[in-house]
C-alpha cells in the first residue's frame, strides 16, 4: 500500500468516526447503493466472483439498516421500515442467486429512494436549527443506541474497502 493509499484510508475512518448517527445513515445507503451498482454491473459482464462480493457487500449493509431501525419513537413507522428493508434484502439475494437485473433495479429503485427522503429530512433538520427554534421537528431516530457503535464500525469498513 502507498502512502496516498494509506492517507486515504486514514481519511475515510476519521471521517466515519467522526460523522454523526444522521450522516452513518447517509453513508449506509450510500455503500448499499454503490455496491449493489457494481453487482449489477459484473451480473452484465458476467463476473460471478465480482457479482457475489458485491450484492453479499450490499446485503450486509442492508441488514446493518435494519437493524438500526429505532422502534421506540414509532412502531408502526418502523415496522414498515423493516419490512421495505427486508424487501430489498430479498430482492438482493434473488439477484445474487439468480443474476436478476430486475431484482437489482427493484433494490436500487428502494435504496435510492430512502437515501432522497433521508436526504430531505437532514435538510430540513439543518434549517430547523439554523432557525434557532427551541423544538426540533419529529424524526425518527436513525438508529439505536446499542446499534450505533456497530453501524460507525460497519460503515467504517464499508466506506474505506469501497
């Protein structure tokens, strides 16, 4: 490994060890979405090895998702939440087993979508305290407690191999 190698590497843990439990969910969906993109990818070029690494990379970090999901603020909320992620789970496995493109686009259709709504609610959080307002407006907690050394570890590891 060169310097600019490990430089980088550096770089990417000090920014997932410092990042906030709002933004390991921004890189999450990030990492599910790249490594599910270069799944579909080797699925095109025929690429068995490449196609399983990475729709098992895209999986775990779904998985990872899922397991941050928060149910004390809102059940309901969170109970469709991991349903949609066990949804895109399944759509994974499907397309690692069976080198479906369309299960790939099913995953990344859902993926990008959550990543745009997290995306809104940060925005919308950032401008709720740049207003200087005593209470913030409802969120669902991204995840829990015990998940987020787990989800900085995970993430930290998703972010510096990919």
């Amino acid at each position: 490994m060169s310097n600019s190698d490990g430089a980088t590497q550096a770089y990417l843990r000090n920014t997932v060890m410092t990042a906030t439990p709002e933004q390991l969910q921004l890189m999450l969906y990030d990492g599910a979405i790249r490594f599910t993109l270069r799944g579909r990818e080797a699925i095109e070029a025929g690429d068995r090895e490449v196609q399983f690494e990475s729709l098992d990379r895209a999986q775990r970090i779904v998985l990872e998702l899922a397991n941050g999901v928060n149910r004390d603020v809102n059940p309901e909320l969170a109970d469709q939440m991991l349903a949609l992620y066990d949804f895109v789970y399944r759509r994974l496995v499907d397309a690692n087993l069976e080198g479906s493109i369309t299960a790939i686009d099913e995953a990344v259709r859902i993926l990008r979508h959550q990543r745009e709504t997290w995306v809104l609610l940060l925005n919308k959080l950032q401008q709720h305290a740049a207003s200087g307002s005593e209470r913030p407006p409802t969120a669902p907690t991204p995840v829990s407690a015990h998940a987020a050394d787990a989800t900085t570890e995970e993430c930290s590891s998703f972010v510096a191999e990919g």
